[in-house]
C-alpha cells in the first residue's frame, strides 16, 4: 500500500521540476537570442514563473532530506558559457543595483548574468536529485537554496528586469506624449493666428 503523503510528496515534486525544466530550457534559449529587447521580455517572464515556484516552495513546510548527506548525483553543469552568452546579450544592462535585506538596507552591485546563472545552478543542482528519483532531496534542495539564495536572486533580477521594461515603456510613451502635445500647441497657435 502506498503512502498518500508521499504520492503528494511526489507529484508536487514533478510540479516544481517542470518550472524549473522549463526555467533553464527558456534560459539557454534566451542565451541564443539575437534581440535584446525580445530577450528582456522572456527572461522577465521566465524569472516571473520560477519566482512562482519558489513561493511555493517556500510556503511549504519545511521538506526533510532522506540522510544526513546530500547524496552524490554527479557533477554541476558547466554554465560558464550561459553566463557569457548572457552577458554579451545584457550589454550595458547587465550591472545593476538592488538592495539585499530591506530590513538592513544595503545597496549592491550585481550582473544579471550572474544572478541568473546562480539561479540556473542551485535550480539544476534539484533537479539531478528529482532525475534520480530522490523527489525528498529535490525538494529540500530546492526549497533550501530558494530561501537561502535565488529566491533573493530572482527578486532582484525580477525589478531589474521589470525597471528595464518600466523605462523603455514609460519613457519612450512620454517622449511620444510631448511631441503630440508640441504638435496640439503649434496646431493651436495657428488656429488662433488665423482667427485674429
């Protein structure tokens, strides 16, 4: 007979492994990307999803590991070349600004490109443990390193990203409003000429 609880244990583990398979798939892809702007708007939405899973993870009670060593499940992917491919892409928005702890605030330096190739990290670290069916591993892993790290990770990179979007909207928009409120003025202006 099976344990309900672990059915449970299991098919939120396979929940989570899919965001995070889907994360670093979308990442390597953005890596391809030739469009800086396409880019911004994918990792935005893609550090948006795995943000999702990692409140997930971090709403859940605290997951156990099965022993008291992590077990061995290979070596960490090499992401050196993800880091460089997406620091080309980022260019001269790759070094942002973020504060760590709101609660003791101090302002950072960080590269997006490394953020997210650290979040890509601890996300595959899981999920080699999910590959080798230790889905009780995988969510601890996960879980821990999402409160311990990329979960701060991803927030920053999020508004980084989110300021990226903000500014290009926004600006672009009210740059655009001053020309059309240049170009009523001057429509006004001649209308009142002719009228005099």
């Amino acid at each position: 007979m099976t344990n309900p609880r672990s059915n449970e244990l299991e098919e939120f583990a396979g929940q989570i492994c899919d965001q995070v398979e889907s994360f670093l798939v979308a990442l390597k892809a953005v890596a391809q990307e030739a469009d800086a702007g396409r880019a911004i708007s994918l990792l935005l939405l893609e550090v948006s999803q795995i943000s999702l899973a990692g409140a997930r993870l971090g709403a859940q009670v605290d997951f156990h590991p099965s022993g008291e060593y992590q077990p061995d499940v290979g070596p960490e992917a090499d992401i050196d070349e993800l880091r460089l491919r997406l620091a080309d892409i980022l260019g001269p928005i790759d070094t942002y600004s973020f504060v760590f702890d709101p609660y003791v605030p101090e302002v950072v330096e960080s590269q997006l490109s490394d953020d997210l190739t650290s979040i890509a990290s601890d996300l595959e670290n899981g999920l080699r443990h999910y590959s080798c069916g230790n889905y009780a591993e995988a969510l601890w892993w996960w879980q821990f390193s999402y409160v311990s790290s990329w979960g701060n990770l991803a927030g920053a990179a999020l508004n980084a990203l989110w300021s990226v979007v903000h500014h290009d909207r926004l600006d672009t928009d009210f740059t655009s409003e001053e020309a059309q409120v240049a170009a009523a003025n001057e429509m006004l202006g001649v209308a009142v000429q002719s009228h005099s």
